[in-house]
C-alpha cells in the first residue's frame, strides 16, 4: 500500500510460476515476504537465486518470528534445518545464519533485507520511509503521483488514490471520450477524476479503424452485423426489460433510423456518433440505420 499511495505501479508474480522465463520479463524489483504464506517447495528459491545473480534485485519483508515457521515442513525436516523457509532462499546466495537486515550482493544482482514484518509499513504514519528509500536504492529514481493511467487500445482506466502523501489533486484528462460509467454515454472532452474515483473511457481518438460503422459501447450484444456503403444494421441481444442505451460510430450523419421497437436517438456531429436507446429484449431487437 505505500507503493500504491505514490502512485506506483505493481505487478504480482506467483510463486509457483517463477520456472517460465515470461516471468520475469521487464521485471527490476521483486518485493516479498514469507510473513503469511509460505513456499510449498524449495524449487522456486532456485530460480529467484538465478535471477537475482543475472541482475535482479530482491526486497525481502519479514522478521520470519511468526509460529507458522516452524510447522514440521521441508525447510525444517530431512537434510535441511532452516528456522525459515528464507535462510534457504538466502542460503542459495550465499547468506547463511540469520541474516540481519542490510544490503548484500549476489552474482549481479543485489538482495536488500528488511527485518520488518509487512504491516509495521502501514500502522504508523511515517513507517513506511524505509521501505521507500530501499526501493529507491533498488530500482533507482521513480515517479511519485496520486493516480494511475492504464490504456488498453482504445480503452483508459483511470484511479486517483485518497492518502496520497504526493499530492490530493484531481486527474484532469483532456480529449474525446466515451464515458463508460456514465450510463448516459456521453461524450465528452475533459474527465476530471477525484481522489479515491475511477474513470473507465473510450477514447475515440485510439480506435484502430475510425472510418467503419461499428457499436463502440452497448449494454447488449451485437449480432448479424451488415455494412453496405450506406447502411449498418445488426440484431441487438441482451436480458428482457433492462435499459439499452448504445453509442455507434457512423460515417455521416443518419438519415433514417430503422428499430423493431420503440427507440430514442441522437446525433452528436463532433464525435460522429449516434446514441441509440431502447428498452432489451433477449429474443432480439432488429436495428438498421441508413445515411
């Protein structure tokens, strides 16, 4: 939660995928700990060690007191007598014993230990300025900020966190939109985002193809769809009585708007967009729209 209070982005990798190399892809930093849940085998110690001899740096969280180290497991039983499943972890590079909080080397690679549990981070105003300036000190100078923006071809996620000792400003997003949370599907050109809201956008200035007819947002599922050069029309599905209301990019301006029941429509020129509405029918509602 400190990372994400500045606004940095996070990833998770799951202990038991660490074996495929896609794993590690663009990754610089891995942050963990083994203060709840702990590794199943040692097998996946091997290829963190790996790792972080071909350069990656290791944050390591954890005082390893808590009682479920010492529950009879592979760590403590046959050949081995760690403690806790890390020593074997660190024992991999070359840090045997107890080791104390500090900043050792490995191969290429760089292992940084933090003898604080996770949560004394975050029960503290204050606390969590270790764990800042060793991710620093690992990954180098980042970007602090109170919010997050994620693309996805023509979609934009937005979150502006509360608690951010960065900043309590809003997000301001300047362009054209489709607002997605808004069952209205405005279209707009500034989406200003508060502390502790999300945005979910369509912006129509990412579409891949601008020049086909297509359904850019529907509550209901398009099927049957036709283009000619002068027309678009598809068959609309989705549960019975609920509300559709479905914004459609058109070459030009619609000169007739064909729908099998009663509908309301609009024409915004700017975005050369229809916005269609009509009551749901699961069975089908026949739309054709001809420009």
């Amino acid at each position: 939660m400190p990372l994400i209070k500045q606004g940095i982005p996070l990833g998770i990798i799951h202990l038991e995928n660490v074996g495929y190399e896609a794993t590690w892809r663009d990754q610089r930093v891995l942050l963990m700990t083994y203060h709840n849940m702990k590794p199943l085998d040692p097998e996946a110690h091997r290829h963190i060690a790996d790792w972080v001899g071909q350069g990656g740096s290791l944050i390591y969280c954890g005082r390893d007191d808590d009682p479920f180290q010492n529950v009879l497991e592979w760590w403590n039983t046959s050949r081995n007598h760690y403690t806790a499943p890390s020593q074997h972890l660190f024992a991999l590079m070359g840090m045997d014993g107890q080791v104390a909080e500090g900043h050792y080397t490995f191969g290429k690679g760089h292992v940084y230990v933090l003898r604080h549990d996770p949560q004394e981070f975050v029960l503290t105003a204050g606390a969590d300025s270790l764990l800042l300036q060793t991710l620093e000190a690992a990954y180098g100078p980042y970007e602090q900020k109170n919010s997050f923006v994620l693309h996805r071809g023509p979609y934009l996620i937005a979150s502006v966190v509360d608690e951010s000792p960065v900043s309590s400003e809003p997000l301001v997003l300047k362009g054209r939109f489709i607002d997605l949370f808004d069952p209205s599907l405005p279209v707009i050109s500034e989406k200003v985002v508060q502390p502790g809201e999300q945005a979910f956008l369509f912006d129509l200035d990412k579409m891949a193809d601008k020049t086909r007819p297509q359904v850019l947002a529907s509550a209901s599922r398009q099927y049957d769809e036709e283009v000619t050069s002068n027309s678009f029309s598809f068959v609309s599905k989705s549960p019975n009585d609920t509300d559709n209301v479905m914004r459609i990019l058109l070459p030009q301006a619609p000169k007739l708007v064909q729908v099998s029941i009663t509908s309301q429509s609009n024409w915004d020129e700017e975005s050369q967009t229809l916005l269609l509405g009509f009551v749901n029918a699961p069975e089908g509602v026949r739309v054709r729209i001809e420009w």
